[in-house]
C-alpha cells in the first residue's frame, strides 16, 4: 500500500520552518522563511493568517518563526528569529507579546 497526504496545505510563499498540529481543535499552523504563520484545518482549508495589526502598539516584525506551539484551549505561542514570542487565539487575534535576549531552541 501506498500512503496518500490527507490534505495539501498551500498559502505559503517561502518554505516552512514551523509547524504544530492541534488535533483537539483540528488545526495545523505552520510558519515559512519570510512569511507569516498561517492556520488551516486538517482537511487542508486556509482559515486564518497570523499577524500583527499595523494598528497595534508593540514590536512590527512577526516573521521568520522559529517555534509554533498550540494548545488545546485554542491558543497559539509563537517564538520568533529575533527574539518576539506572540500569543495568538486561533481566531487570529494577537493576545500578548514578549522579547527576549535569550536563544530560545
């Protein structure tokens, strides 16, 4: 027998770096090289890109994700190159932010 992909997930422009898989809430969030992290459910249908408003104070540059991190409470933790955590909901709004000096791995 031969494996089949259950879903094709496609929105990203550059490849991915990150990705978690919420199987509570059936999700895949992935992040990609220049781009932002998007949200698909697990049929492969794009529901939401996460990003950071112009319109919100607080750190501009939410790309190039390192570490994506999902809960089953239907929160999203990404951990950013340089050194910006966000807290995202998976309805794709931005809930906190972080920096850091540390190397987060």
């Amino acid at each position: 027998d031969f494996a089949t992909p259950r879903a094709i997930l496609t929105g990203h422009d550059y490849e991915i770096t990150c990705a978690a898989i919420c199987a509570e809430l059936g999700l895949v969030i992935s992040g990609s090289k220049e781009g932002p992290c998007l949200i698909h459910s697990m049929n492969g249908d794009l529901l939401r890109t996460l990003e950071k408003k112009k319109t919100l104070e607080g750190p501009e540059n939410c790309l190039r994700p390192k570490l994506i991190q999902a809960s089953r409470e239907g929160h999203c933790v990404i951990y950013y190159e340089n050194g910006l955590f966000c807290v995202f909901s998976v309805n794709g709004r931005l809930q906190a932010t972080m920096e850091t000096d540390d190397k987060i791995k």
